[in-house]
C-alpha cells in the first residue's frame, strides 16, 4: 500500500496502480468459500460432475473472485497519510466476465478513477479494477470499487 499526501492523491487520478502479485486459487479456498456463504453448487464442489462441464473443472465463485480484492488492494490502494479509518463503501459496476478455474492464478490491475472529498476529511476514492487470469485473453472480472478514507482533517 502507498502512502501519499493530500496534495498529491488528486495527481493520481487517471493513473495505473501497482499490480498486485500472483495469487493461487486452489479448491480447499473454494470449498471453505462454499461453506461460509452456503452456495454449494456442483461446478464449485464437485471436480468430478464439473469435469463433464465445458469448464472442465470446478471454478472458483464469482464472489470469491470479487471478494479477492481486498487482499489484492494491499497491493494497489493508496493510502491518505493522515487517514484514521479506510471503509469499503461498495461498488458502482461489477461484471464477471471469465471463470476462473480451480488452480488458476490471478491478479489485480487496477486504475484510479476519481476522488472527492465528500464532507471535510472524507474522501471517496472510486479505483477500476480488473482481475486478470493467467493465461486468459478475458479477465475474470471488471468493477469500479468504492472506498472511503477519513482523516482527522
């Protein structure tokens, strides 16, 4: 995560971030992502039904792809220096376009697309991200992510 002043936050807009490293998505991860949000759906947990699919094998949950991001921002966000508390604040756009299967690799690319100071030391941030799957001509997923930083003004 880079930390950058108040001054130039705003020169970063328009501008590539840092791509995050390489991340494994492996089935013991999509089996435990079954569990917590109890979608169990075959194509997700079930290697060998999946096989018979046109994916070949099990694929990862859209959500567990989107829901990467937040590891993947360490890599990515900045940071306000003087920021007491970063909040997710959700998104405006999200598309998941390519599957993402089991023992695939991925990453995140990411761009910041706007930021205003919404009341006095709060700053929504507005990043377009893409997760990119190794090898894939399509990424696994599209979105503009919102998050809010405040600082002690």
């Amino acid at each position: 995560m880079k930390k950058v002043s108040r001054d130039v936050l705003f020169d970063h807009i328009g501008r590539s971030l840092e791509s995050s490293e390489w991340f494994t998505v492996t089935q013991s991860q999509i089996d435990q992502f079954a569990e917590c949000t109890l979608d169990h759906q075959f194509i997700h947990t079930d290697p060998d039904k999946a096989k018979e699919t046109p994916f070949g094998s099990t694929i990862a949950h859209g959500f567990l792809s989107l829901s990467m991001l937040s590891h993947f921002a360490e890599s990515f966000n900045l940071m306000l220096e003087e920021t007491t508390m970063g909040v997710n604040y959700g998104f405006e756009k999200v598309r998941f376009i390519a599957p993402v299967k089991v023992n695939s690799r991925i990453r995140a690319h990411a761009r910041l697309k706007n930021v205003v100071e919404k009341n006095p030391g709060q700053f929504l941030m507005t990043t377009e991200v893409e997760i990119e799957i190794e090898g894939c001509d399509k990424p696994a997923l599209k979105a503009e992510w919102l998050g809010m930083q405040v600082t002690n003004v």
